[in-house]
C-alpha cells in the first residue's frame, strides 16, 4: 500500500524459535530511485544484536560445486541444495558464542558480484503457533543461497520463496529486503511456509523496524492466495471486514504496536516527510503505510541522520544529559547496534558503494568500501571468507577474544563516549562530522575517474577502489587513535581473572585524580553493550604508588559473560561529579 503524505495523517521478549536467535532491534530504510538524490536505489540498515558480539568484513570469489553439493548450516535445520555456481559475494558477518546456538541464524547483510543486496529485519512476533516445517525448518540459508545465485531481486524473491514453501522459516517472523540496480522488494515471513511479498515503488521509501510493514501484498507475488486462505482458515481474516491486511492479520496482538517498533518508525517517516508525527504515538496507534513519498529526494546524509537518531529534539527523546544508547524507547541508534551501513547501488556492480559505520553510528566515521575491492583492509577480518563459512555455526569461545583490530577499537571509543556522554557528545559529533565531509571531499573526484575507467581501464578502476578503501579505513584508524586522546581515556592493568562470585581488581594509573578524590559508590565496571545498572560496583579503592586499586563486585553483565579475553570498560567518578573513562582488558573464567 502506497500513500503519499496528506492521506498519512489518517493512520493515526523475542518470539518462540526453533532456534535460538540474537537479532534484536535491526532498522532499515528502502529508498526507490526515483525517491533518491542521487537517482540511485538506497539502503540503509543498521544490524543489531544483543550481548557479546563481533562484525567482520568478507570477500569471497566466484566457485563452481559438485551438482549434489548440500550443506547442513545448523544442526538442527534442513540440509541444503546448494547452488551449483557461487557469484562473488561481499558479507559483513555478525559473530557470536552461545553454547546452545553457536553462532547467527539471523544476522548478515550481502551485496553479490551481480549487484544484489540482502538485509533483513527481525519481526517480533507472528500469531504462527503451529507452523509447518521440513525437517527443521531453513534460516541463515536462505540468505546464503539468495546471495549466491540470484542475478535480480525480483529473482531473489523467488528464490527464496521456493526455499520457503519447501522448507518452512525456522523464526517466528522476519523481513527480508532484496534490492539490485533499478527496484526493491519486500519479503516478509511468518513461521512455517507463509510469507508476503511487496516491491517498493520508485517513487517512495519504506522504512521497517522489527514489525510487519506489508499491509496489502502484491497480489500476484508467489504465495499470495495460500496466505490469505490461511489466516481465513485460522480466523485471523474475515472477508466481510474488509480488503485482507497482511500486517493485521499475521502480526501476534502483544507486539502489534511494541512502543520500541513504533517510536522508530514514526521518527525515521518524521525524517523523511520533514514534519512532527507525534500525533501518530498516542495510546490508539494505527499502522503507518508501507511507504512514503519523501518531502524531497532522499540524500545520504538523510539516512545517516536516521540511522544515527536518537530522538533529538522530539518527545520520544528520554535520555536527558545520559547517553541514549540504552533509553526507552529504543532508540534507532543503540547500545546494541553493531554495524551500520548505507548502500549506494550503482549499474557496475563494482561501483556499488557501501558506508559502514562499526558499531553506533554516532560515534563512529562512516567510509566507503567498493564493492569491486578484491581485499580487506588490516583489522576488519580476522580469518578468511571461507573459513569464516565453514566456522560460522562453530564458534568457540575464544574466538570473542578481543583484539587490535577495526571493531574494538570501535568499542573502546563507544564506550568511553557512553561513560563522558553529557561531556563529551557534542564534540565527537562535530569531530565525526567533519572527518566524513573531508572523505566524502577526497571520493568524489575518485569516484569520478573510476566511472569513467571502470569500462576501458577495469583493472586500472579496480586499483583505484582499493586505493579509496584502503586511505579511507587507515584514515579512520587515525581519527580513532586521535579521539581516544581527546576523550583521554585511561589504559588500567587487570590484577586477577574475573571468576563467578568473586570481586576482581583492577589497577589504574591515578594521573589525575587521587583515592581521596572518588565518589566510590559512584564508579562502575562493566562491557559495552550493557547498560551502566548492569556493571560491577565499586566496593573499595587502595592507593598504591601512582596507582589506584579499584575492587568491583556483582554486576548482572556477568550472568551471560562469553569466558574469554574481554574487554572491560570502568566509569570513575570524583566527588566534585567530574568522570573520567578507563579501559582494560581482562580474562573472564567460565
């Protein structure tokens, strides 16, 4: 269902699994081409996912298979028909270590060698309570072969509903997002063999949270009769009330309008229409529209703007002078956001154009990454696209050991800047703005020359792009490097392990303030993603030579800790109210 604006005024936890997933609160924005500045088709998408968690950045070549190649990615899902023919793929892959689900059914973004671009979005939760599945069910495959195979995405969209109808989707509810070059199209899932189908108009954008958005599938999509004749069947639809409502129908009653989808939504059509939607939150909320027309033509800068919103400036804005990042509502920018990513599609697949911020997009540069680049920069990949393939759903503990690399360094600055926030915000927001003006300056005369290369010069153009990359990420490892001088974060020492029940010590070098100086109660330990009432408590301090000893207790982030080398973050508060924010890394014991 279409609306242009004027007609918008009128529309005034996790479900059950098979499996067990980690997608929580994921956020995407469809721009149509003729919706966008650039004449472009846009995504914008933010991957999220709670507790311990780690982004790499792959590539993988094109391959040929055996033609009974399968492949079993979770042990309790469905064997797979692979593709006989694997395009090239660029995968940014979300890690994780959970014993019982040793890595992502739900997570990961593609962009494939014929132009395709897959995200999706966790959809919380469907009425489904007896789905039908084949031998488990499929999940994170259904991604991985749409990325390997599909030329187009309306190709896309039936290859995965083939997937879908033979298998059944092992998740409560889930959208997926397949775009190339000229349109997009929306798939959104039920549990079991259900789904509805909608393209984005080119005219418009669509922005979708973790709800059904689909109200009126396109009629003649695949699937769209046993859809409706189903939720008849179940009582979910009647026909005498009115045209069929996939949304209304299929979305469970206690998460049809979840205050942590609607505050998202509402804000990021705010952004677009450039108008106050308030009225659209009161208690008797109606669904918005699946799309939009923008006020104007949909810019970079717009989508960066909503994928970095907290609510600023609106009554959905609770945080006052803390960081935002663990508010209620959920912010579109949060403490779990952990990798945010624009993608510029172009007519070249290898001109496709992908901005990826690590982490929360507030504190972090976004910066460009072709997709024809035929290496990773140093610290975005710890192992390679195949081993990370082979290992995905084989994750040991030790491989969230953290490193010198692009994503914790990330964390460090997102942390810090969690604990300095009414301090420091400000200026690492301007500091962010001005390092992206000045390489979005330096890539446009580049991208120009590798446009008009790319045809006669490929491997000249291709040189070219991986020069860009390359500048861009050692750049970002500068400006990084620099804020965590201004933010003057402190490097302490671990004196001990961190074991169940017992306190830990952390050593830190007094510098600026002294033992007498500390508020005690008011110093904490803690990780990145959890929110500051989840660390550790500070039950004493002990000078010791230019050092002070800080003892920690408690703290619920310890209940679900992955035991490995963690990197632990320390908010110190002086009576006087002024902070300071100390990093460490220490040893966490199963």
């Amino acid at each position: 269902m279409s609306i242009i604006f004027p007609s918008l005024i009128f529309f005034l936890t996790l479900s059950i699994f098979l499996r067990a997933s980690k997608s929580h609160a994921c956020m995407t924005i469809l721009v149509g081409r003729n919706a966008s500045a650039t004449g472009e088709v846009l995504i914008a998408h933010n991957e999220d996912a709670p507790g311990r968690c780690t982004m790499q950045t792959h590539i993988s070549g094109k391959l040929r298979r055996h033609p009974d190649t399968k492949a079993k990615f979770e042990s309790s899902l469905a064997e797979l028909d692979m593709p006989e023919t694997r395009t090239s793929l660029f995968w940014a892959e979300a890690k994780y270590f959970d014993p019982q689900n040793p890595g992502p059914s739900f997570c990961d973004s593609f962009v494939n060698g014929h132009g395709v671009v897959i995200v999706s979005n966790n959809c919380e939760k469907s009425r489904e309570d007896s789905p039908e599945l084949t031998d488990g069910g499929i999940a994170w495959g259904l991604r991985r072969i749409v990325a390997e195979s599909a030329h187009t995405a309306k190709e896309a969209v039936e290859i995965a509903a083939n997937l879908v109808e033979r298998y059944g989707y092992a998740s409560s509810g889930r959208s997926y997002s397949f775009a190339d070059k000229e349109e997009i199209y929306v798939m959104q899932i039920v549990h079991g063999k259900h789904y509805a189908i909608h393209r984005v108009p080119d005219d418009e954008a669509a922005v979708i949270p973790n709800h059904y958005t689909i109200h009126e599938p396109d009629r003649k999509a695949p699937g769209y009769r046993e859809l409706v004749d189903y939720a008849i069947r179940r009582g979910w639809y009647k026909p005498d009330d009115g045209a069929f409502d996939f949304k209304k129908a299929y979305q469970a009653e206690d998460s049809y309008a979840d205050e942590k989808n609607t505050h998202r939504h509402v804000r990021a059509f705010q952004i677009l229409l450039d108008i106050d939607l308030s009225p659209l939150l009161m208690k008797d909320w109606e669904p918005l529209p699946f799309s939009i027309k923008p006020a104007k033509p949909v810019t970079i800068d717009t989508l960066k703007k909503i994928l970095r919103t907290h609510f600023e400036g609106s009554s959905s804005y609770t945080s006052q002078n803390n960081t935002p990042h663990f508010q209620k509502p959920l912010t579109v920018c949060n403490a779990e956001t952990l990798e945010s990513s624009i993608f510029q599609i172009r007519h070249n697949p290898d001109r496709i154009i992908i901005r990826k911020s690590l982490g929360s997009p507030c504190f972090s540069p976004y910066i460009a990454w072709y997709c024809g680049i035929a290496s990773i920069p140093e610290g975005y990949e710890d192992k390679d696209a195949d081993s990370s393939l082979a290992e995905h759903f084989a994750t040991r503990a030790d491989d969230m050991n953290c490193r010198d690399n692009a994503w914790y360094r990330a964390m460090e600055i997102k942390a810090a800047c969690d604990i300095l926030y009414a301090e420091k915000a400000a200026m690492i927001h301007e500091r962010v703005k001005a390092f992206e003006d000045e390489q979005e300056r330096k890539l446009s005369p580049l991208d120009s020359q590798i446009e008009l290369r790319i045809r006669n010069n490929p491997d000249i153009a291709r040189a070219m792009m991986e020069g860009v990359v390359m500048s861009q990420a050692e750049d970002l490892r500068g400006f990084t490097s620099a804020m965590k001088r201004e933010l003057g974060i402190i490097t302490g020492e671990s004196l001990c392990d961190i074991e169940a029940g017992k306190s830990f010590v952390i050593r830190i070098p007094a510098g600026e303030f002294s033992a007498d100086d500390l508020n005690i109660s008011a110093c904490k330990c803690g990780v990145s993603y959890a929110d500051f009432g989840k660390w550790s408590s500070c039950e004493g301090v002990k000078s010791s030579g230019g050092n002070i000893d800080f003892t920690f207790t408690g703290g619920e982030w310890r209940n679900d800790c992955v035991p490995c080398f963690t990197d632990l973050y320390v908010s110190i508060s002086e009576k006087s109210g002024r902070k300071f924010a100390a990093s460490v890394k220490m040893n966490v014991r199963g």
